[in-house]
C-alpha cells in the first residue's frame, strides 16, 4: 500500500522536493477519505494547486493513483516489468465485489475479539514469561550473519548480559521476534474487519475482554452518528423540591455577615437569557427556574443535548412566570419559616423541662431550709421562755452549750448563716456574767477555762482572722470575752501590785492559749506595761531590798521586745547607783548579772566600760606586789568580774595596771642574787592565778614569755652563776616545760575548735537542706532564740497557725503571711525575723 499521501503539505499539495516529508496534521482529505472510503479519489496536482478551478484537467488524471505516482515521462525508453500471472474471471469477479459501497455494519457482524479491550501491560507483566508464542525459530544461530562483517553488536549486547532467546531489558521484557503484519481484508478503516491483532502480540500482551463495556460503548458511539429510529421527541427530565429539602436547606443556611448583607442588596441586571431580568440581590439567581421546552414554568428541565438547536417554547408569558416564581418563592419561604419556628418550639419545650426540673430541686431544697430553720426557731424560742425570770426550769450555761453543740452538730449551715452574734448576746452572755460575777483571777487563775474553751469553739468566727480580728460584730466569741471576761481583768489589774507579779504572770500563762490574741496584746500594753513602767519610775537601787530583775524579769516570756523602753531607765539608775561604788562591794555583781542577758551585747559592754572598767583599774593601780608579803584582796577583787566584763577589757587592765609593775619587780629580784627555785615557785604561783581563757591571748602570753626571756638572761651571764649550782638548767627546764605547755594547749585548742567546726558542719550539713519550708523557719527561730510554735486549734483557709515570737503566721505553698491589720500580709523570711526581735 502507498503512503503517499501522508507526505502532502497543509493544501494536500506533494512537496516539490526529492526529500519527502511526514506531516501529522488532520487535512478535509484525510476526514474525508476516513468518513467516505469508497469515495473517487482525485490526485491534487501542481497545476491545480496554482491555478485552482483555473487549470486544466487531463482526462486520464480524473482518477489518480493512490499510490501517488509523479507524471510519466514518455520520452524515456521502454522498460518491460513482469507482472505476474493473469487472474481468472472468477478472482477478477471477487475483485470487484470488494471494491462495491460497503454497507454499514453491525456489531454482531463483526467478531468477538473485536472491541475495546485491555491490554495487560506495565506491572502485569511477569519477567518468569521467558519465551513468546511467536518465537518458535531457534535461535542458536542469532546473529550469526555477523561472522560475515565487522560488526560488533552481538558482543556488545554478551557483554551486557544479554542471553540469547531472552528478550532485552532489566527483567527481559523485551519482545524476541520481530513485528508481524497482519494483512486487512477489505478496504474499510482500520478495525472495520475485527481485530487486527497477530497471534504473537495476543500471546505477548495478553487481553481481557470485556464484552459488556465494549457493547456499551459502541451503542453509545453508535447512536452519536444515527437518529432515533422512532422519531419522537425527547421528553425533558424535571427535578422537584421536597418540603424534606427546603427544611434541611433552612437549617443549614446561617446568617448573614455584614458584607453579605450588603452583597444581598445589588442590582443584578441578567442578559444570559432572551430578555432582560433584573434581580435585587445575587441568592436570586441561584433560585431563579429555567423554562422547559414544553412550555411549562413550574419545573426545572435538563439542558438540550449539545450540537442541537434549542427550539423556541410555544409561548412565553413572563408575567406569569414571575408571579409563579414569586408564589414559589413565597411558600418556600413560608415552609422554612414555619420549620424555624418548630423547631423553635421544641427547643422552648425542653428547655422549659429543665428549667422545671431545677426549680423542682431549688423548691425541694428551700422547704428543707424552711423546716431546718423552723426547728432552730423553736430551740431559740425555748431558750428565750427559759432565759425569763420568773420561769421554774431557769436555763444553766452547760444546758445552753448543749442547745448550740446541736445547732453546730445538727443544722450547721443555718447556724454559721445566722447571725451567732446577737444570738449569743441575748443568750449565752447574761449566762456568762452570772458564772464569772465571784470569781478573783489573781486567787483561781484557771477558773472558768474549760468552759470559755468550749464557748471558743461554739461562737468564735473562722474567717475573723482574715480581716485583723478585731471586729466584734463579726464574732460572737471575740465580743463575749471582751465585754464579759475583759471587766474582771481590768478591775483585778487596777489593784494589782508589780512587784507581787507572779499571780498575774501565771493568771496569763493560763489564758494566752485561749483569748484572742488582740485582747492579750490589749492587757499587756494598755494594763500591765503602764504598771510596770511607773514601778521602774519610783525603784532605788540604793535603798530597795527587792532586787528589780526580780519582778521584771517573770513577765520576759510574755512581753519580750516589749519592755525595751524599760532597760535605758534600769541602766541609768544602776550607773548612778555605781557612781560610789568600790570594787570591793559584791553586791554590785549580785545586781548586774541577771541583766547581762537581757541587755544587749552592745549596750551591756557599754555599761560595763563606763561604769565598771574604771573602777577595776584603779584598784588594780593600788595593788603592791611584794614577793615576801603580798596581799591579794585587790587582785581578786578585779578577777571576780571576768565573767562580766570581757576578754579584752580584762587584759587590757592588766597590760596597763599590772605587768609593768610585775616585770620590774622580777628584774628587781634577779638582780639581787636570787634564789632560783623560789622565782621559779613565784612565776608559777602567778600564772596560776589566771583562767585559761586569759592565758589564752596572745598579749598575756608575751608577758608571761618576757618574764622566761628576761629569766634565762639573767642565769646565762657569770654573775652568780657559779654560786647555785643547777640553775641553769632549772631555768631552761622550766622555759621548755612552759613552751610545751603553751603549744599543747595550741594543738588542744585547735583540735577541739576542729571537731566543733566538724560537728557544726555535720549539723549544718543535716539542717542547711530542710526538708519543707516549715523546717527553714524552725531553724532559724532557733538560731535567733525566738519561740515558734502550733496555735492549737486555730486554722486560717484550712491552714495551721503558728506563733513566731508574738506574731501570729501561716504558711501557705513556702510563702509566709503575717497577720495584719485587717488582712494577711506576705513577707519575707528575714522581715519576719525582724519584726519578731
């Protein structure tokens, strides 16, 4: 078969050139010769595509090869070209049937493997599939023609790991044999006559059929290209809404934003149609209906098909169009609406039932109030009618205690909602005054505490403490011992006598854990210091027999920081008092001593250097140191305060007043031919005289070591060396015995500040990581000697109160609160510390 005509230029016109051409673009020749085989075919020539319907036409060119043959050339020589054997009538008759109109087919005509079908191809294919149906030739002589030529190609492809009989590629999916034609019967398209496959494509790539889908889809292209046999018209296809439909659009339709609800108010002008409509918002487009071919507006039709003409309907009313869509719309409208408002009322309804159910359980729970409070009226009322003078069964405070255990144990809630104060006023307090009206606190101090206990528990107010704890009209308890309990102490304390302040400290010490902490703090300020500080006033420490630490010192565990302003007039009338004072009076020391812990270092080292100091030099300056008559008295009574006055002051004594007159005294002595052994008994009986603690500093031991030095010059030199035999080497002796002395009591000393140092260390070590922050605090009261310590049976929140000298705290998540004036404060450790000294 020629393909001739593929090499045509986009006119259908052959190329002038030698050098044909393939060109892949769809000309009306190639449509035409597709769609009308049988067609007469005409070959285009040059002259034509010149001069088009203008040129001449050669009656033996009506009817061009197809094989596409240029012009012959006449004036060549003849050639003679076999042309076979002459056919038969018969095959010239069979000839020429074939080249008849074919008629058109159908598809049973054709055969069953024709059709659509799908090859097996891609990831169906197996790499085991290693011989083809087509490769039955053998192919131990594949490329043996080579042995013939150069070439090297069957090598190559050994090298590569080719293997012959196998097809090429990674899994050898190659094909072996080369492509087969398969020769068509007819002259009709390609697949007019069934499949045009070869048996070794159909062994290669194997099909599956598929003859439904292939029925199907030629029905379908069938009917694309002939009318309907019947004739008549399509009928449209209508869709309609369901009421179902409208309700569920309504549902999911939300509302509109602002700039929807401006977009919902544009001109929309709609020339999509054949006339001109005009909308006011752009949802009315998506409701608008399309008229169907028969005419009817209320139904929506499908679109005509494509490549029809759509007819014109048989009228067209759009007034009436419109008023139906707007009647349409309308009752739309009018559906969703009434399904809103449904719905609506169901919501009401269930949530009306619920509403019912909680007012049911609010109704339910007031009419237990109701008879809850009813019952604590009449146990109020029954009180009252006993509480009358002229009632027989008078009510008795244990009884009255009772009523409210009841009211606490039974109706809690109705008894912390009412209002305990006023009830406790009318109730419990003429009750209270009958049972203290006899009672002396300074003769029975614990009279009355249990039951003012029991009465703490009862009445006392748990969230006073949140505001300062001084509001009596928030607390029943706090107002109770104020205006009941607090008259007895004030009378009691107007005649009470300081100096006599061991019935008042021990009345205290039984009621501190039990009185509010204000009303403590109120009786400590306001009644005892005022006492005690004009008793401090009228004391003569030169004519009082009673000592004034005497009566001061009880009320230290109480008052503390508290009688500061009471020490500065103490220490000037005992400065007077010391003005005359010799050190040889002992009393002095009697009276000073308790205070050396009350005073502050400071303040005690001051007083000492100004009123004692001086007094212990001058007598010091009168002693006489005499080594064959001496008197101590002075000495001693100048070592007697050692404790009292410190280290350095005591050495700085000696240094001025006694070492001086000691070592001239010793010169004296060598310098006259002395007797060694008694200097020796000398030197040691002084140095005993001293504590460890004076020997100990370095400006005692030079002295003590000058006195050796100025010893041992004195045995080295030729005077009177020769006349005592030995005394040289006592003197060195006893110089050595000293040393090592010395530096024993150095190690000792430094050995035992070592295992102090390890002990504290240990300690620290145990106590610097304490376990919460509860145990921080408890150290460092400790170090600071500042009482810390559980309030029983107080609680702030849920939490323990505790007392931090005389502050009241609560430790909240390692934060300290310190109770203020009318609330809790937080603060810092250090703070806190401060504020307790």
């Amino acid at each position: 078969m020629s393909l001739s005509h593929l090499y045509r230029d986009g006119e259908g016109r052959m190329d002038d050139d030698d050098d044909e051409r393939e060109n892949f673009e769809i000309t009306d020749w190639d449509l035409q010769n597709e769609f009308n085989p049988n067609r007469q075919r005409h070959w285009q020539t040059k002259e034509e595509a010149t001069y088009g319907v203008w040129a001449e036409r050669d009656s033996d060119e009506e009817r061009p090869s197809f094989g596409g043959k240029r012009a012959r050339d006449y004036s060549a020589p003849v050639n003679f070209i076999s042309a076979g054997l002459k056919k038969g009538a018969a095959e010239e008759a069979e000839l020429e049937d074939s080249d008849d109109e074919e008629k058109p087919v159908k598809q049973d005509d054709f055969p069953k493997d024709y059709g659509p079908k799908k090859l097996k191809t891609g990831g169906n294919f197996k790499p085991s599939q290693k011989g083809f149906a087509g490769g039955t030739k053998s192919f131990m002589d594949f490329g043996s023609w080579e042995r013939h030529t150069k070439g090297i190609g069957h090598k190559l492809l050994q090298k590569m790991g080719y293997v012959p009989g196998r097809g090429l590629g990674k899994n050898a999916q190659g094909i072996i044999n080369p492509i087969e034609a398969k020769q068509r019967k007819g002259k009709g398209a390609v697949g007019a006559y069934g499949s045009e496959r070869t048996p070794q494509a159909l062994q290669d790539f194997p099909v599956v059929d598929s003859e439904e889908e292939a029925e199907e889809e030629f029905q379908k292209e069938l009917s694309q290209w002939r009318k309907d046999p019947s004739g008549s018209k399509k009928k449209p296809k209508y869709s309609y809404k369901t009421v179902e439909e409208l309700k569920a659009k309504g549902r999911v339709s939300k509302k509109l934003t602002a700039p929807q609800k401006e977009l919902s108010q544009v001109k929309v002008i709609d020339m999509t149609g054949r006339e001109q409509k005009v909308y006011y918002s752009y949802s009315q487009i998506s409701h608008k209906h399309s008229v169907p071919d028969d005419g009817l507006p209320l139904q929506s039709p499908q679109p005509p098909q494509p490549g029809k003409e759509a007819k014109a309907p048989g009228f067209a009313l759009p007034e009436l169009e419109h008023n139906l869509q707007l009647l349409i719309d309308l009752t739309e409208q009018e559906i969703i609406q009434n399904d809103r408002q449904l719905q609506y009322e169901r919501d009401m309804v269930v949530n009306l039932s619920h509403e019912l159910e909680k007012m049911s359980e609010v109704l339910d729970h007031e009419e237990r109030l109701i008879s809850n409070l009813s019952k604590v009226l009449e146990m109020v009322e029954e009180c009252e009618r006993r509480m009358q003078p002229n009632c027989s069964d008078p009510l008795t405070l244990d009884e009255c205690a009772r009523v409210f255990e009841t009211l606490q144990d039974k109706y809690y809630e109705e008894y912390r909602m009412s209002d305990r104060v006023d009830l406790a006023v009318a109730i419990v307090y003429p009750l209270m005054k009958e049972y203290f009206k006899e009672w002396d606190p300074l003769k029975d101090c614990t009279y009355g505490t249990e039951i003012i206990s029991k009465w703490k528990s009862l009445l006392e107010n748990d969230q006073l403490l949140s505001h300062g704890g001084q509001d009596l009209s928030a607390d029943a308890f706090h107002r109770l011992i104020w205006e009941v309990w607090m008259p007895f102490v004030r009378n009691i304390v107007t005649q009470w006598q300081p100096r006599n302040c061991d019935p008042m400290v021990d009345f205290l010490d039984s009621w501190v854990h039990i009185i509010p902490v204000w009303i403590l703090d109120n009786i400590l300020d306001q009644l005892i210091f005022p006492k005690l500080q004009k008793e401090v006033e009228n004391w003569n420490p030169l004519t009082d027999t009673v000592p004034i630490h005497s009566w001061i010192h009880p009320w230290l565990p109480l008052m503390q920081a508290r009688l500061e302003p009471l020490y500065s007039p103490i220490r000037s009338k005992l400065s007077s008092a010391l003005q005359k004072w010799h050190p040889s009076d002992s009393s002095a020391k009697l009276i000073l001593q308790p205070w050396k812990e009350v005073f502050t270092p400071g303040s005690w080292e001051a007083f000492m250097v100004k009123n004692i100091v001086p007094k212990l030099g001058m007598c010091l300056g009168e002693l006489v140191i005499n080594p064959h008559q001496q008197h101590m008295d002075a000495f001693y009574w100048v070592i007697d305060w050692e404790g009292m006055i410190s280290v350095s002051s005591l050495v700085g004594l000696l240094e001025k007043h006694f070492f001086p007159k000691w070592l001239q005294v010793l010169c004296s002595w060598l310098s006259n031919s002395p007797n060694y052994e008694e200097i020796t008994k000398w030197y040691l009986g002084w140095k005993s005289m001293f504590s460890d603690q004076v020997l100990a500093h370095p400006s005692v031991k030079d002295k003590f070591n000058e006195a050796l030095d100025i010893m041992n010059r004195a045995v080295s030199s030729n005077v009177g060396a020769y006349m005592q035999p030995g005394a040289r080497e006592n003197i060195a002796y006893l110089t050595h015995t000293e040393r090592r002395k010395d530096f024993q009591y150095e190690a000792m000393q430094e050995r035992r500040e070592a295992e102090n140092m390890a002990q504290r260390g240990i300690g620290v070590a145990a106590s610097s990581v304490p376990m919460n922050f509860k145990d921080l605090i408890e150290t460092k009261a400790e170090e600071h000697n500042i009482v810390f310590m559980p309030v029983i049976g107080k609680r702030h929140e849920g939490k323990q109160l505790y007392t931090f000298g005389r502050i009241v705290i609560y430790i909240d998540r390692g934060v300290v609160f310190v109770q203020g004036e009318k609330t809790w404060v937080p603060t810092s450790l250090q703070s806190l510390i401060d504020m307790a000294k």
